[in-house]
C-alpha cells in the first residue's frame, strides 16, 4: 500500500528550514540552465528569421559567409534574368545583388572595437527582402554617401545615433535612418547605396551575394542542384530562410553545449546537496519510519515515498529557477556571427523551462535515491527504539 501524496507534501511544509537549502541550490542550477537555452534560442531564432523561405540565396561555392563569397557581375545578371525568379509590376526580376563587408568600430559600453555588418544595396533590396521599416529618419538616397543603421546595432555601437556621421574609408557617411527587420539579422546591420559602397571599398569587379525572390520556392532545390553540374557557375543556392539559420549552427551549438557542462557541473554539487537534505531528514525521522512499517508500509512503499519527497522538493526549486530566468526573457546582447557581431535578444521559451524542470527533476531524483534506500532498509525493531 502506497504512503498518499499528502504525507510528502505535508513534511515537506513543516520541515521547510530543512528543505531551504535543497530547493535554493537547484533553483540556481535551473535558473542558469534556462538562461543559457534562452540565449541560444534568441541566437538561433534571430538568424533564422532573417530570411524568408520565398527567397533563395546565391553564394560562391564553398563560401562560409557572404563575407568570403564572391559573384561575377555575369553571374549575378544571368541568374537574376532567369523565368523562375518573380517579377514586378512593370516586369522587372525581383533580384537584390549585395556587397557585404565589415567595419570595426567601437561598441558604447566600453569602447572596444567589434565587428559590424555592412550591406551595401540596391533599392530592388526592399521589395525583395521581407519586413525591412523605417523607425526614424528615412532611407539612403542612391548615389549619396548616405545609410540607414539596424535599431539592435544602433542601440549596441557608438556613433550610430541618427544625423552622426560615420567615417569609413577616407569619407564621412551621414546616417539619415534607422531600421528594423522583425527582429532579424539585419537589425544588426548598417545599409547603404551599393555602388557607392562598392567604389569605396573597391569592390566593383563583383558582389558577395545575390537574394532571388521566387516565383515558386519549391523550384530552389533542383535550380540549385542544376547550378552544381553547371561547368559555368561555382556557386550554391539554398532558401533564404535556411541559408541564415545554418549560420547560426556552430555558435548555437557551442552555446548548447556550455549550457550543458555547466548545468551538470553544477547539477552533481546541487544533487549531493540534496542528498545531504534527505539523509538529515531521515535522520530525524527513523522512529517515524519503523511506525510506518509497523502499520504495514512496505519497504518499497517507504522507498517511493522519500523519493517522491526528494523530487518534490527538486520540482519546487526548478520552479523557482524557470521564475529567476524569466526576467531574462527579451534582454538584449550580441555574440559573434562568423566575422560580425549580431545583436539578439534571449528567449525563454516552454521548451527551455521543461528542459529546465527535467534537469531538475533529476536531479532530485538522483539525491533522493541513496537516502530512499537508507530509510527502506532500517529495521523495525531498531528504529522503533531511536530516541
């Protein structure tokens, strides 16, 4: 016969002092366990929202970034011409070729210098990439030394302000906007007029990248192959969407993974530390233990039911950790994107906090087992005679 679940939840209330400290270490292991999964999410969603699957994305063969990619003017215009790619209203391809290079410039809360993303366009970039808005100021005008900043990295760069001037190449570019991209990659990137960057950066034989918008994006995967058996092109062509969130794979997967070392690094201090707890409970509670049995408990009864308690006990602190990392729901940092730091924000999401509350879970479980089987094993007789 099994001991009800009100008998745990009961000692658990009145042997609160006891249980504090238990609950407060793997509180803390969950909180941190849930924060690094939610910076790993807003890494991951931030990239993968930066392309939409309408679009497909042509880069140099092998290319790691569109910063190592290369595209000749031939390319770009024979692919852009191409039946499958959508047009406008007056039957223009909707083809966005890009030049894509990096500034370092100083960050405004220390002064350091990062990497920053800068993407020079044609005005066929709006129409073909998705959510692009201005929030203030107005976009660049063609053939000026104008840009228009991304609102993430504004907010993370010094002298990106709207009216700042920013010196690049031997030549002030006035920013006259700033931007957002439903909270995509962009965000963290600084826009301006193509051939006037391409001059200043001396990159007129060419483009890094080229962004088709597609008449039917189910086309993309045997275009693309095509393009791998063509003798003429050296490039490779993936959906948009696709494309973006694979860049986020190694930062994400390292974040992953120091999610996972320091939670179980802490996890075995957090699970000893429970372990202590229950042996001090049942330490207290021999004599309860042999009434127990003497009332026709079962030695598997006694052990379910403390183990029952130490999970308890561990969900109760798992809880209390998922509340500690929700504040941390929508905070804002950056990390490196390959050769350019990208602004995100974190993301709690239902799948962190189950992770979090499972981690937990075990936890208890695995502190509780070793006193469980203590308090099991006592004899009858002896623990009827503790003081």
């Amino acid at each position: 016969m099994p001991l009800p679940l009100a008998y745990n939840v009961r000692n658990v209330a009145v042997r609160w002092r006891t249980s504090a400290l238990a609950v407060v270490g793997i509180a803390l292991v969950v909180a941190v366990l849930v924060v690094l999964i939610a910076m790993s999410n807003g890494f991951r969603e931030t990239l993968a929202s930066t392309g939409i699957p309408q679009n497909a994305i042509v880069t140099q063969e092998g290319a790691q970034s569109e910063l190592t990619s290369g595209l000749s003017i031939e390319t770009v215009s024979f692919l852009s011409a191409d039946l499958r790619v959508a047009r406008d209203r007056v039957g223009l391809p909707m083809a966005s070729p890009e030049m894509v290079v990096v500034a370092n410039l100083p960050r405004r809360s220390d002064g350091k210098r990062t990497n920053v993303l800068l993407r020079g366009v044609t005005p066929r970039a709006f129409e073909v990439r998705a959510g692009v808005r201005m929030l203030e100021g107005r976009r660049f005008r063609p053939g000026t030394a104008e840009v228009m900043v991304g609102r993430r990295i504004r907010d993370r760069i010094a002298g990106l302000d709207l009216g700042s001037r920013l010196h690049l190449q031997r030549r002030d570019w006035r920013i006259v906007g700033v931007f957002e991209a439903d909270g995509s990659g962009f965000e963290s990137e600084v826009w301006g007029d193509a051939d006037v960057m391409r001059q200043a950066f001396n990159r007129t034989g060419g483009w890094q990248s080229l962004t088709l918008r597609m008449l039917d994006p189910s086309e993309i995967p045997a275009w693309s192959e095509s393009l791998e058996h063509d003798p003429r092109f050296r490039v490779e062509m993936k959906p948009e969407d696709r494309y973006y969130a694979d860049q986020a794979g190694p930062l994400a997967r390292v974040l992953l993974f120091l999610a996972a070392f320091v939670s179980l690094v802490m996890g075995i201090g957090a699970a000893f530390g429970a372990m202590n707890t229950m042996n001090g409970i049942i330490s207290s509670r021999i004599r309860e233990i042999g009434t127990l049995r003497a009332l026709g408990f079962s030695r598997r009864a006694i052990l379910a039911s403390f183990l029952v308690e130490s999970v308890l006990l561990a969900v109760i602190g798992g809880a209390l950790g998922a509340a500690l990392a929700l504040p941390f729901d929508g905070l804002e940092s950056a990390a490196g994107n390959r050769f350019a730091e990208l602004a995100f924000a974190f993301r709690v999401t239902p799948g962190a906090v189950s992770a979090g509350m499972a981690f937990a879970a075990g936890m208890g479980l695995l502190g509780g087992l070793l006193p469980s089987w203590r308090a099991a094993r006592l004899p009858i007789v002896e623990s009827l005679r503790e003081a």
